[in-house]
C-alpha cells in the first residue's frame, strides 16, 4: 500500500550541469527554429463541438470485466509475494542520460517552443527495437506528487521488431525521478493472465496511452489486444525470476522477456458501443475536475476530413474501487463530457480547467512529415497554438509525442518523443499559445 508521505524535497541542482543543460536545450531550440519558422501551419480548428446527442455519447460506453480474484491469487501464490514501487525503485539497474550526453539528433525530439526544462535520453541498448510511447508520473498516482517518499515517472514502450511472437509485446520503465540530476530505472512487462492464473502471456498492444491513478495503472491497448483499456494493479509487481526471452512459466521459474519485474492484469475495459465505439488512443489525467476524470483521445489519421472525437470518464470514488472507472446503474462506464475537434492526427491529449491540450505530429499534413509537431489550446470558445519564431509558426512542438502527463503538485507537463523524455511547465505552454 501507498505510505501517504508528503516530503518536502530540497532539489539539488549542480550550477554547471545545470547552466551546460539549459545551453543544450536552448542551442537546439535555435537550432530547430529555422526548420520550424519555414513550415507554418495554417487552419484554425476552432471552438471545440461539444457532443450531447444519445447516438454519440452511446458509442463512448465501456464495459467493465474483471480478472477473477482466485486466478489473481493463484498466480501471487505461484511468484511469490508482490513487491512495492519502493523496492523496484531500490534496484533499478539502468540510467537515463542527462541532455548534455544526448545525441544531437535525439535533442531535435525537443519543443521548439516552449523549451523543454529538463530532457533525458533513454540508452540504445535497451531500447533498440522497441516504440516509445506513453507516459504518466507519481503526480498523476497522488495530487502530492509522490507515491510514498518517491517521485516517479512510468514510460511505456512497445517491441517494434524482432521475431514475430515478439512484435507488439508491452512493457513500462519505473523511472526513480527523486534525484532529477540522475534518474534510474527499471523495467517491467505488462502481462494477462491466463489458464486461471496458473500462467501468464505478454500484452500485445502498442502503449500509446497511460495512467497511473492511486494505485491503478489505466493502458490503451490495440493491436493485438482489441480491449479498450487494461488495468494494472501496482501493488501487485512480481519479480522475473529466470532471465531470458520467454514470457510466462518456464522450467526453474517465471520469465518475462528479459525485464527483471511483470505486472499482470487486473481488469479489462471493453468498447460497448458497436461499430462507432472509438478505441482511446490517449489518455490522461484531469485533477481539476470533481470527480477526478480520465480524459481521452481517439487517435485519426492525418488529414482526415473526421476530427478527433474528446471525451472523458469519472473516476470512481469507492474506496474499495480505487483507480477504476465509475459505472453506471447499469454497470456500464459512460462519458460525462464529450466533444469533437476539427483537428486530425491528434495524438497527445491533456485537459485542465476546461482547457484541452492537443499535440500533432509533424506540420499538418502540408508538407512531408518531417520537422516539429504542434501544440493547441482549444475549448468550447476556440483554439489557440504554441508560437515560436519571427514568422510564428505554429510547427514548434516535438514531432513525435503521443501522450502527456501533468503532475498538479509541481506544474510540470511530461512527455517523450523518440529516446528523448522530457519536461516543461504547463504555464509555459499557456503563454506560449497567447
């Protein structure tokens, strides 16, 4: 269980790392500047179209299927005891480099504009052939920012190539973000159980979107694993004890395809809505909301004539149910607020204070693909994009983000592109987008 700790942590920053960061990340804001002020993006989207018809907000509805307790237990009683966030963190084996050790070209992953506060690159080695994807915090577990004493960070990655049975296959780096001067990190694969908890196989799925809330894990899931979205319990880690490629039960053990830790399903959310259900692509968390709520995003193809769809879903306030999604009388999860923006390939969604944070790949389907993304501001009065250069270009976002995670407690925005993890004040994004 989560030690209810609200620590108040000096930070530590050491003068020259700091000024030799800050200079990284400014040189390649410049630097990607040219690129961006060269591909301006035009096209409003406009105020965001609220939907409130019952054939609309009916396609949103979930359904939600449990993993039986007893399968749950069976595979606890087989893997030992469970061990807690604090323990993974205690061992994590692997460092995330600081910006200044980044490669150039993982540093054009940055915003242009705003710039990023802090940037981390994630090692080759362990990350070569796999997709990056989500990412969520401790701030989004508890509203003071830490689980127990720990600040943390969960990056999602899905394998990208490799044999076949391995393609697709999900796992999430617990990052120890406590020392932001030197974040360590382990890893862990996302696993369902299966044959009554008497073994289990790898999630197929690639983790475009994630929450960590209380002490739920919420992952999208496609590909493979056609569900909406599935649960994880973080109390509920168990270590790999057989190093190697397999997953699942082996002879001497458990393997879990080379990650020390797995994390088994708790829980499934299935699209109830027929032909017209929507998969949430993206997903985050929106503390400034009563209930708390789960905000998503339907991910469509750049250039559509079909915008996004935008909705979200309350958190249950159940005590026994905690981190999972309020039903209905009818057992069924309904969105409470749903709209649509005119804005295609939306892939980053964020929402606070009635505010939606919107992010795009590339240049809105004006050009190549190539070079910065954007970033809206958009509510039910209109939309607004982050600026950067003397011809403000709206092509100032990293090219690559697929979800956003906002820790309340420090104000901070993270998100990844690429190897690259990084940081920025929502603030900073507010004013950049006036």
């Amino acid at each position: 269980m989560k030690q209810r700790g609200r620590h108040r942590r000096r930070r530590r920053g050491r003068a020259v790392r700091a000024f030799l960061t800050g200079t990284a990340l400014a040189l390649t804001a410049a630097a990607t500047m040219i690129s961006a002020s060269q591909a301006t993006v035009t096209g409003d989207p406009g105020a965001l179209k609220p939907l409130t018809a019952a054939a609309d907000t009916d396609a949103l509805r979930l359904t939600e299927d449990p993993v039986p307790r007893a399968s749950l237990d069976r595979l606890a009683a087989e893997m030992g005891p469970p061990v807690g966030v604090g323990t993974v963190l205690g061992g994590a084996d692997r460092v995330l480099r600081d910006s200044v050790d980044c490669t150039a070209a993982e540093r054009e992953a940055l915003p242009v504009s705003p710039t990023a506060a802090r940037a981390y690159c994630w090692n080759t080695d362990d990350t070569q052939g796999w997709r990056p994807g989500a990412v969520t915090t401790s701030g989004d577990a508890d509203d003071d920012g830490l689980w127990g004493a720990h600040r943390v960070v969960l990056s999602g990655w899905s394998r990208a190539s490799g044999p076949t049975p391995d393609r697709g296959l999900a796992r999430i780096a617990l990052v120890d973000a406590g020392n932001l001067n030197r974040l360590t990190y382990s890893w862990a694969l996302l696993a369902v159980p299966v044959d009554g908890g008497r073994d289990y196989r790898g999630l197929v799925s690639q983790v475009s979107g994630m929450v960590w809330y209380q002490n739920k894990l919420l992952v999208t899931t496609d590909d493979g694993d056609r569900a909406a979205l599935y649960v994880y319990d973080m109390n509920r880690i168990h270590r790999a004890t057989v190093a190697g490629e397999a997953i699942g039960r082996v002879p001497g053990g458990w393997s879990a395809h080379g990650a020390r830790y797995v994390l088994p399903a708790v829980a499934v959310y299935r699209a109830a809505g027929g032909a017209d259900a929507p998969h949430p692509a993206a997903v985050s968390l929106d503390r400034s909301t009563t209930p708390d709520t789960l905000v998503a995003g339907e991910w469509t193809l750049d250039g559509s004539d079909q915008g996004a769809r935008l909705w979200r879903y309350a958190l249950d306030r159940d005590p026994g149910r905690a981190g999972l999604l309020a039903p209905d009388a009818s057992g069924q999860v309904r969105a409470t607020q749903a709209y649509r923006t005119k804005l295609s390939g939306v892939r980053g969604v964020l929402a606070y204070h009635g505010a939606w944070y919107l992010t795009r790949d590339a240049d809105d389907g004006e050009g190549d693909g190539d070079g910065p993304g954007t970033m809206w501001r958009q509510d039910t009065e209109g939309a607004r994009a982050a600026r950067c250069g003397a011809a403000e270009s709206r092509a100032c976002w990293s090219p690559g983000t697929e979800s956003l995670s906002y820790a309340e407690a420090s104000g901070e925005v993270w998100a990844q592109s690429g190897r690259t993890l990084f940081s920025l004040p929502l603030a900073s994004i507010d004013r950049s987008a006036e």
